[in-house]
C-alpha cells in the first residue's frame, strides 16, 4: 500500500492568495504562466481575460454610474448596466451551488462555462491547483472523491472538534482529525500522496472566488455584493465565518437568509403575481416551507400577503443527505470504519466506489421499489446486495424521524394548526425522496403539494429577490415590491443561576428586537459580575454556542440580591447583536457605574478551552440569577 506523508501546506496563505489576487489575475492572463502564488486553471483563463476588461472599464469611469466594457469578439462598442451594484444570489448549498440575480424583469440564474446552472460544491487542491466545482473540468465523481477535493464545506465551516457533525465527516475521502478538545478541525487534501492542510472558510473563499469572476463575466460588471442562504441552524460564530469567507473573496454580504426565508419571499413574489393577474389585493395565505438538502433540514411557517412575507417560526437541525448517504454505507458495508481506518490511496479508492455506488442507488430508489448495489472493493471485497425502498427507510429512521420533529415543533412555536395551511412547499434535494414527502403531507393533512417552484433553484431564487431590494433596485410592474419579516432562529440568553441557560430572547421571536432582564448577585459583596452569552435551546449551558462574555465592575458592595443587574440584547434590522449591562442600585433611577455595551460574538477559535478557561478562574464567585423578567420590543 502507498504511504501518505503529512507536511504543512505549501497551498499560499488564503490572505495572501486574495489581498493580491487581482495583480495575480492581471499577471497570469499577461503571462499565461503559473504566478508564485496561484496557478490559473486553464479553463478560467479566458474568463479571467474578460474579467479584468470590466476592471479597466470600472477604473477608467469610476466617476460615473455606468461604465464600458471591450467584448474580446467585436469592436470596442460601449454598453452601460442598468444596475451596477445590484447584488446577486448566492446558494451555496453541501453538496450544489447556484448564483442569480434579477435582470430587470426577473430573476436569471448564471451558468458556468459547461452551460450548468447547478453546479457542485467543492474544491480541488490537486497538482497544487486550487479550483472549485465553478471552472474545474472533474466530471467523474471518482475524482471528486480521490482525497484531493474538499467538499461539505458548510458542514464544516465554523464548528469545533467536539461537534458531532465534525466527526461524522471524518468518514468523508479527505482527511478530518480532531483532538476533541474544543477547537477548530484539522482538515487536509491529498496533494501528490501528501496531506496538505486548509481550513473550510479558505476552501469556501476560494470556491466564492469562482463564483464571483463567472458573475462578472456575464454580467459586464464588477461584483461586490451578495446575498448568501445559509441554514436556520447555524450559529451567530458560523455567520461570522461565513463572512469572513466572503471578505477574503472580495464580497460584502448585504443579507444572510435562512433558506426557507429565501423561499418564502420568492413564493411571497408568486403570490403577488397571481392577486395583480387577478386585479385583487389577495388575502392572507399561511404556508409551510419544508427545505431538506444534503447537509441540513429546515422548516419554516410564512404568512403572506400582498408581497409580505412574515415568518412565523424557524426550526433546523444538521440533518440531511450526507446523514442517509452515510447510513447506507455502514449499512452495506458494517465494518465500514475498521475497513477505511488506514486511509491509504488504496481505501480512498474504494471508499470512493462505495459513495458512488450507494448514492446512484439511493437516487434510483426514488422511483423505483428496489435496486441492486454491487461494487468491488479492491483485495477481493466487494458488496453485492440488494436493497429495497422499505429497508432504506428503515436504515434512516432517525433522519426521517428528526425531519417529522422539526415540523411538528415548526407548527407548534408558530401556533398554526394544519387546516389553517394554504401550501406546503418542498425544495431541496431530499425533497425529492417518496418518504420525505409522505412524511411531510402526513403531518400537514394535504395530498397536494405546492408546484411552481424548482426545488433546487427556489432559494437561490429567492436570495436573488432579496439583493435586488436590498441593493435599492425599483420595478415599475410592483414585481420587487416586497418585504420578509424575520426571526430569530436561536434563543440567545446568559449564564445564571448556578450553570444554567438563562435566554433574554426567545426563539423565532421578531426581528428587530430589544429585550431585558433583570439578574442580581449571589454573593454578599460582590463587587463584579461575569456575562457569559449563549446562544442555542439547551437547558445546559455546555450544549449551546458560547458567543462571548465580559465583566461588569464597581457593584457596590453590598447583601446579596440588593443590586440590580440589568442585561439588555438588542438584534437590528442587520441582524447585528448587541449585549448591554448596567447596575443599579434599589431607589435609584440612574445606573451605579457606565454601561457595558458589547457586540457579539466575541470569541473566535477555542470555544471549549475558553468556556473551561472561564470556570476554573472564576468559578461561581461571579455568577449572577434572575430577579425578574421585563421586557419591551
């Protein structure tokens, strides 16, 4: 068998590949040569080339609100956008991405250079040359899945090593380790038979990349804003990663939208439609949106009417296709990870067959009742087996019955009963399995489900609509008179009373929103408190997201449960969190000392070693409990 070294990664450091990656462009197309830095793919060469015409055209006019670009086929002949800065949509799902953006009179979703709309999301770091699903001719999944392409980047992006989403990828042909101590992953491609390290918010920097220079191309024009889905179960510290990831491509994100959100403002756009063909206003319709990809489920209950869309409720979990994919691995192969342990070239190879094989039998199944799997495995293995639609269902019983909950708890915090439903939704790819939509109409009490909508084009469609409001843009038709009214979709809260979760803000409660509690000391002259803020549903703090924390000084010292300590959170429009604490004293009408004002989150890496770091300095000498509850919107 082959030996794989482990080297750090010759791979240029992402902020150096991308504070210089428009210098780089320029001197690649001059030179048609490898930079030190980046080696330009050749099939990109030539959208790079008309990249860097709308570059010259912009500085040339920058004083000007449109701007020419040179078509490298005709003569110089100018051209002016009639939207330079509209944003474009972005659906940057585990497994499939999409881009689009609103053209004037509707949403047009962007193809690459094979004439795809879908394509897949990964990046490939083989022969030291990174290039992502966008440009890259991998077109056999064999090679996709050879160990030098890193994929599920949104699995991955933002969680710890303590995750169970974390480890469940170490299953994955690319290489993940953890030391199970609360810190970021190690993740690794396989480069010449060495492993070479990267991190996800670099892998999806570079895939953004692509994204952006195949935009600018079609469009004419430079892109600088975005709209991103992402899932209702991320985290706040995800979204930061997921920021940053953008920034180092260049990209300001105007919007972060739960992908059902998406999808509820395209269908709130429908709706719209259908009342102006009707010449009536419409009335109110109450719709469940049911989004399930590859790497996360999502539901959502929308009210909409006249082009509002008002979100309800929000439930997710990280749940999805990779989970029933896995499942049938272990299924069909039991000794799946003593047999993958070593991770040599050779059970890379037949890791890969055994992914393929069990994913083109898991699509197969879809419309047809049964479906013979076989597949060599190399040193006389092989898994030969026939397997059926009800046996498959029952390998994913927990997957299916995970979905069933978030639907159920969706129309419970929502307060909706299922004969108030108008439509049922499904999109994403998992939309498309028999049990998911069974499952689905059961729960909800309909035989018939809401059509109209390509289940894997309504969120990025949706995400288009949102840029063009965000970015200002007007249709004189009434076709981007819109507005989604969001919610939160985690409670964010304290620690207090003892090592308890304490929210402030509740789950799916209106955004904006301003909400206060009132807390005291628990020690006889305590001079300091300790605000530590979680964000997530658990009862415990250990199995929610630390955010950040900080220290309030000079409480007056005096008995216990005499100050009082007032945490207020306030999330804007932007979805910004701000975290303010002040103390005062009984009778007083002004706060004792400043007020703390804090945006969070504030911890980057390290969020175990840093909610461990905070016990052992201080313990419970700090800690704080609830006096009252107060508060206002």
């Amino acid at each position: 068998m082959a030996q794989i070294g482990l080297i750090d990664s010759p791979i240029p450091p992402i902020s150096l590949m991308f504070t210089g990656f428009r210098q780089l462009r320029r001197t690649a197309v001059a030179t048609m040569q490898p930079t030190r830095f980046w080696t330009v793919p050749a099939q990109i060469k030539h959208e790079i080339h008309n990249s860097l015409l709308v570059w010259d055209a912009l500085e040339s006019r920058m004083a000007e609100q449109a701007y020419t670009v040179a078509s490298d086929s005709e003569i110089a002949e100018e051209k002016s956008s009639a939207f330079p800065d509209i944003a474009i949509g972005i659906d940057i799902g585990t497994s499939q991405c999409s881009v689009a953006v609103w053209n004037g009179s509707e949403v047009e979703l962007l193809k690459n250079t094979r004439n795809q709309k879908i394509m897949q999301s990964y990046v490939s770091f083989k022969d030291d040359v990174p290039t992502g699903g966008v440009s890259s001719q991998l077109t056999h999944e064999h090679e996709i899945l050879s160990g030098s392409a890193v994929f599920n980047m949104k699995r991955l992006i933002g969680r710890v090593d303590t995750d169970p989403v974390v480890h469940a990828s170490k299953s994955l042909p690319f290489l993940v380790q953890t030391l199970d101590i609360g810190v970021r992953p190690f993740i690794a491609a396989l480069v010449n038979n060495m492993w070479r390290s990267t991190t996800p918010e670099e892998v999806l920097a570079i895939f953004l990349v692509e994204l952006r220079t195949m935009a600018e191309v079609q469009l004419k024009r430079p892109i600088q804003n975005v709209v991103l889905t992402i899932p209702v179960s991320f985290s706040r510290f995800q979204l930061t990663r997921i920021q940053r990831a953008c920034a180092m491509a260049g990209l300001h994100v105007l919007r972060l939208m739960p992908e059902p959100t998406a999808v509820a403002l395209l269908y709130a756009q429908q709706q719209q439609q259908i009342a102006h063909e009707n010449m009536g206003s419409g009335s109110e319709k109450i719709s469940l949106i049911f989004n399930m990809g590859a790497g996360y489920c999502d539901v959502a209950v929308s009210a909409t009417a006249g082009g509002v869309s008002q979100i309800k409720a929000l439930s997710g979990a990280p749940v999805g296709g990779e989970d029933i994919l896995q499942n049938m691995m272990r299924h069909l192969l039991p000794e799946f990870d003593t047999h993958f342990a070593s991770r040599g070239i050779d059970e890379i190879k037949s890791m890969a067959s055994l992914r393929v094989a069990t994913k083109n039998a898991i699509h197969m199944l879809s419309s047809q009742t049964s479906v013979a799997v076989d597949v060599d495995l190399g040193n006389g293995r092989r898994v030969s087996k026939l397997v059926d639609r009800a046996e498959f269902e029952e390998v994913n019983r927990t997957v299916f019955d995970k979905c069933e909950s978030l639907v159920k708890q969706c129309l419970h915090d929502a307060k909706v009963d299922t004969g108030d439903l108008t439509d049922v939704i499904l999109v994403g790819g998992c939309s498309l399995i028999p049990k998911v939509k069974d499952l689905v109409k059961g729960i909800c009490k309909t035989e018939k489900l809401c059509e109209g909508m390509s289940p894997l084009e309504a969120a990025v469609c949706g995400a288009a609509l949102e840029g063009a409001v965000a970015s200002g843009i007007s249709d004189p038709f009434g076709n981007l008179d819109l507005l989604t009214i969001q919610v939160t979709p985690l409670s964010i809260g304290i620690r207090a009373n003892g090592n308890s979760f304490v929210p402030v803000i509740l789950r799916n409660t209106t955004m904006p929103v301003r909400k206060d509690l009132i807390f005291t000391t628990v020690r006889d002259n305590q001079t300091e408190a300790l605000i530590v803020v979680y964000e997530g549903e658990e009862t415990s703090i250990e199995k929610n997201h630390l955010l950040g924390y900080f220290k309030i000084t000079g409480i007056p010292p005096v008995p216990k449960g005499v100050p009082e300590i007032n945490v207020c959170m306030d999330i804007d429009a932007s979805n910004v969190l701000r975290v303010l604490a002040g103390v005062v004293l009984p009778g007083n009408q002004q706060p004792v000392g400043p007020i703390m004002e804090v945006r969070m989150p504030t911890v980057d890496d390290g969020h175990g070693w840093c909610a461990e770091a905070l016990n052992r300095t201080y313990g419970s000498t700090l800690d704080l409990m609830t006096v009252q509850k107060k508060g206002h919107a």
